[in-house]
C-alpha cells in the first residue's frame, strides 16, 4: 500500500488505512477507481471485497508514477512491496516529498530550469535516471518524433524517433546530461504554460493551497 515492509511493529493504521481506502471507492458509488500503481492492492482488496459483498466489482485503473528528480538509489529490496519494480515505483513517489526534488504543475519556466538542472542525472547512467524516466513518460507517450536542441559548438540539434533511441545514445554517451536537462525544462514549460495562465485568470483555488502548506 505504499508504506514501509521493513517495520517489524503492526500498528492500527497499517490495518484501517487500506480498509478506508476501499471504503471510499464504494462510499463514493464509482464505476472506475483511478490512481497511481501503488494504490493496486487497495483496489484489489475494494474488488475482491465489493464482490463478496455483493457491492460490485470496480474496475481499476492505474497510473504511472515519476520519479523524484533526486532520483532513487540504495531502496532496500522489498521496503515498499514485494515485486521489485512496484518497490522501485512507490520509493520513487516517497522520494518526491519535498518541493524541490519535483515539478510543481504551476511552477514558473525559472523554477522548472532550476529544479530540473539540479535533478539526478549522471552521464550514461540509465538506471534511477528521473530526466530520462521524464522523457520515456512524458514526451514519447504518443511515439512521436522529438528534436533535442542543441548549440551548433556541441553538434546541433539531434531528431530522437523514440525513447529506446534516446536512451541508447545517452548510454553511449553520444547525448550529454545537459542536452536532456535543458531540453526537458523547455518542454515541461510548454507542456504547462496552459496551467500558468489558468491561474493567472483564476487565482483563488493556487492561493487556498498555498495558504493551507503555510499552516
């Protein structure tokens, strides 16, 4: 459920929270749960329950997760769940708990370039790599076709046709980790000036927010 394996003492939480969980699915009459691949064994739990209690069966629908731009390194096997690739997921969520190791959808270009240059991201290391895990998520999710933009002293632009390319010629070294970084800062504030602009004309809703992390 997200919450640490290794603990050797059981307490009440650990039992009512996932009970809540699936609880809410059914409180709230829905069809379709939707959440991060973390939240799989609660909607697992809501199924099976729903089923013998004559509830319903909901359908479940997950999400992938982004990693924490400080990356993930030395998570001790089975600290979050015991299939290996969950495990590395949900530390990669626990891993984004402080604002600065992730992107905020309203953040300005300036704090994107800022955060996304001090993000985890050594040369040819593909493993734990958040700036690539960025790209393979966020940028090839419809296959389409990207340039990475580069200054003509350091080769040029580079057409990237897809993500096992782009990770490929990291690998090799042929792409600098500053190539990904400034690329990335780039399409992230394309990909949120609509959000920006939102809340520049609606204000309110970002400002309760804001007032509620000052508390």
């Amino acid at each position: 459920m997200g919450r640490d394996m290794q603990s050797k003492d059981t307490d009440a939480a650990t039992i009512f929270y996932p009970c809540m969980q699936a609880a809410d699915i059914f409180q709230m009459k829905l069809d379709v749960a939707c959440a991060g691949i973390d939240q799989r064994k609660a909607h697992i739990l809501a199924r099976e329950a729903g089923e013998k209690l004559g509830w319903g069966k909901p359908v479940s629908l997950h999400t992938p997760m982004l990693v924490g731009l400080a990356g993930v390194q030395n998570i001790s096997r089975d600290s979050f769940d015991e299939d290996p690739k969950l495990n590395q997921v949900i530390a990669a969520k626990m891993s984004k708990s402080k604002p600065e190791n992730n992107i905020l959808i309203h953040d300005e270009p300036e704090v994107i370039a800022k955060k996304i240059q001090q993000a985890f991201c050594p040369p040819r290391v593909v493993e734990g790599n958040p700036i690539l895990e960025y790209y393979r998520i966020l940028v090839f999710e419809n296959r389409e076709q990207l340039t990475l933009k580069r200054d003509p002293k350091y080769g040029g632009d580079v057409e990237v046709s897809s993500y096992d390319q782009l990770e490929n010629e990291y690998a090799s070294g042929k792409i600098h980790p500053q190539d990904l970084k400034t690329n990335m800062s780039r399409i992230l504030s394309e990909k949120l000036e609509p959000v920006r602009e939102y809340f520049k004309k609606n204000p309110q809703p970002l400002e309760e927010v804001r007032r509620l992390e000052k508390n």
